[in-house]
C-alpha cells in the first residue's frame, strides 16, 4: 500500500507540475493564434488590394472600349472559324463616311513568342504582310 500510495503521489506531483505549466503553454498558443490571425488578416487585405486594382483597371479598359465602341463602332469579339483558333476579331464601323455602317475588321491572334498573326483583313488592305511585320518589330 505504501508503494502504490507513493506512486499516486508521484503521479499528482507530475500532475501538478505539467498544471503550472499550462497558462503559459495556453498564452504562448494565444500569442500563435493572434500573429496567425494578423498574418491572415494581412495577406487577404492585400490580396482584396490586387483585386480591386484589377477590377479598377478592367472598369477603365471597359469605359474606353465603351467610347471607341460610340466615335468608331469599335468592337471586340472571339473569332469563328477552322483557323482563327483563340483569335480576337476587332471590327470597326464610322470609318465610310458614305456608308457608317460599313464594317471593316481583321482577326488577329498572339503567338507563343508574343508576335501578332494577322488572320483576316475585311476589306483587304495591300501591303498587310508588311505592316504585320512592321508591328511584329
């Protein structure tokens, strides 16, 4: 019985000692959990920062498009076809002034070495394989 007894005791000596130690384990976690929380807090404002960067610049990029789409019947579209695989058909209209309507247009696609393709010309333009060179350089 004493030796059992001596064992409890030990055992509640330990438990007593790991018990002190426990508000300082749970301040140190707290202080984890606040910089954790800070960091967090952080990084999602600077993240909501480069979103609405974006969305600043995507609405400025709009109103231009909007304008040029009003003075020059400017419009940007996806291109159909076999061959203008990912090209961007850019059309215009108020460039005849006997016919406003009229639409002009090409297709034009970004290579994988960032020069410009051009697809398609309506009306066709005389020296376009130059000025696609012209542009590309």
């Amino acid at each position: 019985e004493n030796q059992e007894a001596q064992v409890l005791l030990d055992k509640l000596n330990n438990v007593k000692k790991s018990s002190k130690l426990l508000p300082e384990e749970v301040q140190r976690l707290r202080e984890e959990i606040s910089l954790k929380k800070d960091l967090f807090q952080q990084r999602e404002s600077e993240m909501q920062h480069g979103v609405d960067a974006k969305q600043s610049k995507l609405n400025s990029l709009q109103e231009l498009a909007d304008l040029y789409g009003e003075r020059l019947g400017l419009s940007f579209k996806q291109a159909n076809g076999e061959t203008e695989d990912n090209a961007l058909c850019i059309s215009f209209t108020q460039i005849d002034r006997r016919n406003p309507e009229k639409p002009f247009w090409f297709n034009v696609r970004i290579m994988d070495d960032d020069t410009y393709s051009i697809q398609k010309v309506v009306p066709e333009v005389n020296g376009m394989k130059e000025l696609e060179e012209e542009l590309n350089t």
